[in-house]
C-alpha cells in the first residue's frame, strides 16, 4: 500500500509518547509533519522523533498540500473545531478519544465534507488482544457473555493537568470512564438502553474524580465499572459468560514491547491459563487500519455516528448524576 503521509496537530503526551512511536513503526504510514502553537516546541519534537517538518501553528500545518490525513490529541473542548478545520482542509481526521464534550457537540462533526473520513482514535477496537477476546466471545468460548465488570484508574491532582480542568472537558468520565463504555459495546455488538452512576467530584477542581457506573444491554446483559483519577493505578477487565470467563490483564494501556496476556477460565474457579498474544502495538495497528480506509482497501466502520453514539451514553451517565435516575441514552 503506498503509505499514508499524517501530520500531528499539536505535541501532546498522548501523541509523543505512545501514538507516534506506534506510528513510526509502520511502512504503512509516513509523519511528514507536527505542530504546536509554539514553533520551538514542534521543531524539539520533529527533530526527536525523525518529522520532516515543523509548523508553528496548526493552520499552517493544515495548508500542507502533502499531508493526507492528521491526529488531533488537543484537549477534549478543541477536538471538534480542529478536527472540522482539517476536515475542510481535505484531510482525514483520527480524532483521540472523547470526540467531543456532548453529543450535541459531536454533531457538528456531521458538517465535514463529504468524503472526509473522521474516526474517534480507541486503539483497542484495533488491539490484537481485544480483537482475540471478541472472537472467542463470538465462538461462544465461555457461553453466553452476561456481565463486563471494568476498573480504571490512576492518580493525578495536578491543577494544570487538563484532565483536572472541568470548563474544557476534565474528569475521570470523559477522559477513561468512555473506555468501559466502547468496550462493552464491542464486546456485546449491542446498544444500551438505560444506564445509571454515582459520582464523587473534587471540591477544588470540580471534576468527576471517581465514577461508579451500570449499564443495562438488555437480554440480562450488564456493564458495571468504576473510573478514577485520583486512586492507585490500576486496569483490569473481566468478561464473564455462563461457562467460563475471560479476564484482559491491561485492558487499555497494552505494552507495545511485549506479549499482552488474557486469561481464560472454564466452569471450575479459579483455574485456567494465560494466553499470550505476539508483541504489537496497538496504536500502529489503529494508524494502519486508518489508512487502509483512506486508500479504500477496507470499509470504515467506526465513523462520526458510531463517535456521536458514544457520546450519547457518556451524556445520560452525567444526566443520572443529576437526576439520580436511570437514563436512556
């Protein structure tokens, strides 16, 4: 496949640390360019990491006739303008996660032009790992799949953190507690109808610091998980079906550098085996596949409505919080 040439708007950490090294590994995928709203900054990072080229803003990168497509880690609030930017400057957008702040926001997504190819970046609906849990799942390997059980957190008070910024889209629910959500839907292959949580917010940031959340599939089928931003660190997943359960050892922040493991139980506690997967890397696989869209080698599948499906259950979860009610998505 003639590679993809992307550029990168924006030097944040979720960028330089895991995305773009994934990237880098594939002859699929050529970085011709990064930006940052300051030039030094872009020109450090582009020299680092091997980039042609450095873009002292992001209009000026977008105006880059070479560039094809782009991935846009800003904060949650500059996510849908950024994208809608690059969309109307004829490049495919990979739009990290969450799309948006609220459904009503990631409408707008619907305004790009026609043939502009926008995705919201969950890498693991590309991970090696999960694609091999959903095909046992799909084998009915441990029967029939009733309850995903989901823990996700990690601690950070840091004022200046975006995470810990409510006005721009800060908190454990939009930042981590959408994992549990895409999984589950994922894993399911289905929508669900009502969903409820609890919620403790910090009293000096005003962000949601732990989420405890349920969610109702239909047909006897629950999602339960608690998110945090502010206890140890820690992931773990647990799919339990009628004859045996699955259990992903780091569901999310899979390790590119060696094998990412998932046990597998039957109907005896306790006892099974560790399965272990070939090294990957997640966020190569998420790029590459991208790119086999662009080309039109493989139809898109996780597009703007499944990105505005999304973001419908992550509004009813806040709407229970006030409500104190269940909420149909």
């Amino acid at each position: 496949m003639k590679p993809v040439k992307w550029g990168i708007i924006s030097t944040a950490n979720i960028g330089v640390a895991k995305v773009i090294p994934g990237m880098l590994k594939s002859r699929d995928i050529e970085i011709v360019a990064i930006s940052s709203r300051r030039r030094r900054a872009a020109q450090e990072w582009a020299d680092r990491l091997g980039i042609p080229r450095a873009y002292g803003s992001y209009e000026d990168m977008l105006a880059d006739p070479d560039i094809e497509a782009v991935y846009n880690p800003l904060p949650n609030h500059l996510h849908v303008p950024l994208t809608l930017a690059a969309a109307r400057a004829g490049k495919h957008v990979l739009c990290e996660k969450p799309v948006a702040i609220t459904a009503r926001d990631a409408q707008k997504l619907r305004r790009a032009p026609k043939g502009i190819i926008i995705s919201e970046a969950f890498m693991v609906r590309h991970a090696a790992q999960w694609l091999a849990v959903r095909d046992l799942v799909r084998r009915r390997k441990i029967g029939e799949v009733r309850a995903i059980q989901v823990l996700f957190s990690y601690f950070n008070r840091d004022p200046k953190n975006v995470r810990n910024q409510a006005g721009i889209g800060g908190g454990g629910l939009l930042d981590i507690g959408c994992y549990p959500i895409t999984v589950s839907r994922f894993i399911f292959d289905a929508e669900p109808v009502r969903v409820t949580a609890s919620f403790d917010r910090d009293p000096r940031f005003g962000t949601d610091r732990l989420v405890s959340g349920l969610a109702d599939f239909g047909g006897g089928r629950q999602l339960s998980f608690a998110v945090s931003t502010q206890l140890a660190p820690y992931q773990r997943v647990n799919i339990m079906g009628n004859k045996g359960r699955i259990e992903i050892e780091i569901p999310f922040n899979a390790p590119p550098d060696r094998p990412n493991r998932y046990f597998l139980q039957g109907m005896e506690m306790n006892a099974g085996n560790w399965q272990e997967l070939p090294v990957s890397d997640q966020y190569q696989l998420q790029a590459e596949a991208f790119g086999r869209v662009i080309r039109g080698r493989q139809k898109p599948v996780w597009g703007v409505e499944d990105a505005i499906q999304n973001m419908r259950i992550l509004d009813a979860f806040f709407r229970s919080e006030k409500s104190g009610r269940w909420e149909k998505p």
